[in-house]
C-alpha cells in the first residue's frame, strides 16, 4: 500500500485495533438540516468528545463544523448526493472530487454507488474514476455500496449484501460500508469475501440502543471493521455517551451488557 494512503488511514481508524467508528453527517444534501446536524460544531464535538474515529461530511460543511480546538478526528468528505425531493433519489452524481477533499485537509474520501437503480451505469463510472484519482493522490476510499433498484426485493438479503461488499472490493474501495446481514454467520460470509475492511451501515434509526449495540457486537464477531452510523449516533440523546460505550465494544472488546451500564451510569 502507498505509505501515504495507509498513514491517512491511520487517521480513520484505530490503528491498534483495526477498526473504527465514524459518524456520518453527510444527510443534509439528502433531507434537509435534521434534528443533531443543525449547528455542526456541536455536532462534531459530541461525537469527538466520545471518542469516534471519523466524521463524514459534503465539502461545503467541513467550514461549519471545523472547530479549531479540542480533540482532532478523521475528516471523510463525501463525493456523490442526491436529495429526497428528485423523482430519482437513489440516482448519486458526483459533487465533489479528491482534489476538493485534499485542499479541505480530508484523510479520506467517500462514494455512494446504488446497485440496481437505472442509473447503476453512471454511479459505477463514477466509482471507478473516483477510485483510480484517490489512488493517485494516495488518499483512502469509503464506499458505501447498497442494492437499491426495481430488481432488489430485499437489499439485506446476505446474498446481495455479499454482492454489494465485492463490488465495492473489486472497484478498488480501500473501505466498504454495507448493511448488516441481519446475523453472524451470513456478515461472516461478507467479510470473509473481501480483503478489505468492512464496515456497517446503520439504516433507519432504530427505536432500541440495546438492538443496536447488539448489532454492532455480532458484526465484530462476523469479523467487520467496525461502523459507519449516522442517525442512531449523533440523532441519540447523549451521542457522547453512546460512542463511548460504542468504543468500549469496537476497540475495547467489551460486552454488550458492559456497554449498556456505561451508557446508563
């Protein structure tokens, strides 16, 4: 590996564990200024102050949640969006390149691909550029790869999780962001076929911190990297608190009971 693409990486994760928690905080070109993501200072330093590895965010946002003081954190800066009011909001396109994530200070970049969607083609086209440039540069690459089209019944079936994990692999993705299968052995399946780290996503905000602890555990189990979480992070009532007890499970190894009287002391 390029010395300065695994350095960076050192910055996105533990490098004694090999794994990482970040907090994506990319959803407002998607929906809008969400509840936790209204003044990005304090929604950085929440989860900074927890201990999370990396945060995610558009280029333009970097500014409102720099805080010149404190504890550091990786930067990811997202490269592709699309918004909830299109007729096509599965369909990303490029909104930023590495060049614009190198000036920023970025330690990574980040792309979104949708299989299935009509416009599969363009958002592979898209992946491969964005990958070949982020290799020149030496920068890292998340890709956050999921089954989203006319075809996919179910995008958690582990088959198609597998397929959306390899493709990110082959693609060049330093990182792969997926769904969680639902349980150990069919996340192991995924893991098992890439050769780079795999994250999980975390989908909808769950109603149980307990349900999604737990999900966090068996995906470390199955052998993933750690997560990529945004809404049930920095959307719940103490994002300091619940990163902490996420760093007791991802880089502690402790249990899920342990984590839950931290989060509850």
């Amino acid at each position: 590996m390029h010395i300065g693409k695994a350095i960076r990486l050192e910055r996105i994760f533990n490098r004694n564990t090999g794994r990482t928690i970040v907090v994506p905080m990319d959803h407002g070109v998607t929906v809008g200024p969400i509840d936790g993501l209204v003044d990005m200072r304090e929604a950085v330093g929440r989860v900074v102050d927890g201990g999370a590895n990396a945060v995610i965010e558009h280029k333009g946002l970097v500014r409102c949640g720099h805080r010149a003081q404190g504890k550091d954190i990786g930067l990811i800066v997202h490269l592709s969006a699309s918004t909830s009011l299109s007729p096509f909001p599965n369909a990303k396109s490029l909104v930023a390149s590495v060049e614009d994530a190198i000036r920023l200070g970025a330690d990574a970049v980040s792309i979104h691909c949708n299989l299935g969607d009509e416009t599969e083609a363009s958002m592979l086209n898209d992946f491969g550029k964005m990958s070949s440039d982020a290799a020149n540069w030496g920068i890292p690459l998340l890709a956050m790869v999921y089954a989203r089209g006319p075809k996919v019944k179910n995008e958690y079936d582990p088959e198609i999780v597998a397929h959306c994990a390899r493709v990110g692999t082959e693609l060049g993705a330093d990182v792969v962001k997926v769904n969680y299968t639902g349980d150990k052995k069919t996340f192991a399946h995924v893991c098992d076929a890439c050769c780079v780290p795999v994250v999980i996503a975390g989908g909808p905000k769950l109603d149980s911190t307990e349900a999604f602890l737990q999900m966090v555990h068996d995906s470390l189990e199955a052998g993933g990297a750690g997560l990529s979480v945004g809404r049930n992070v920095f959307q719940h009532e103490n994002p300091t608190r619940l990163v902490e007890a996420l760093n007791m499970i991802v880089h502690g190894d402790e249990s899920v009971e342990a984590a839950l009287n931290h989060l509850n002391a």
